[in-house]
C-alpha cells in the first residue's frame, strides 16, 4: 500500500472544497495561490472535496509531481471547518487523518485541585 511519507514536516490543509476533476497544474495553483507556499518546495498540500469523502494530496519529489487520491467508500474524512486556524498538520497526523481518525479533536481540559484545610 502507497502512503504520505510519515517524516514530512509540513503538509498544507486547503481548507475550502475543491472540484475534484482539478489535477496537478489546477492543484499547484492553489497552492501558490490560496495557500500562499511553494508548491516546488516538498512541502505536501492537501485538498478535500465538498462531501468530504474525496481526498488529494500534492507534492513535488525532486523532478516531478506526485498526485495522490483516496476516495471513500462509505465514510467521511475529518477537515477542519473553513473558519479554523489551523493550516498544517505533520506527515504522522496526515497519515492518521487518512486513517479516520480526528486530528483536531482537543483533548479533555487539564484540572488541578489544591489541598483544602
């Protein structure tokens, strides 16, 4: 099975969906253009689709693009709604967003209790 290289430090979310029917030069557009990065730079960018079930990522390997996709058969991928703050996630959390699971799930708040006498 092929997969997003885990030791990637940087993979750019496209937050807002994007028509699936765009390939390589449509997506890299996106890229220099809405997320404002690089798309020569190694970096991998990541797009959704509106029912969020569809999933491409870009990324440049030293000569050439490589354009991965996943299409869901009965599930949704997890995506941060347009309006979050968060742009970037590592190749480990790539890799478990593809998995299913919720990357932007907080975990519970910390409680500290002091000693009452």
């Amino acid at each position: 099975m092929l997969r997003p290289d885990r030791g990637i430090e940087r993979v750019y979310l496209h937050r807002a969906p994007v028509d699936m029917r765009r390939q390589i030069d449509g997506l890299a557009i996106l890229a220099r253009d809405v997320i404002k990065e690089d798309p020569l730079s190694g970096a991998m960018f990541a797009f959704i689709n509106a029912r969020r079930n569809k999933l491409k990522i870009l990324v440049w390997e030293r000569n050439g693009f490589i354009l991965w996709y996943k299409r869901l058969e009965r599930h949704r991928f997890h995506w941060p709604r347009v309006e979050d703050a968060v742009l970037t996630l590592s190749g480990a959390e790539l890799n478990r967003l593809i998995d299913g699971y919720d990357v932007w799930m907080k975990p519970h708040e910390a409680l500290h209790f002091s000693v009452l006498g």
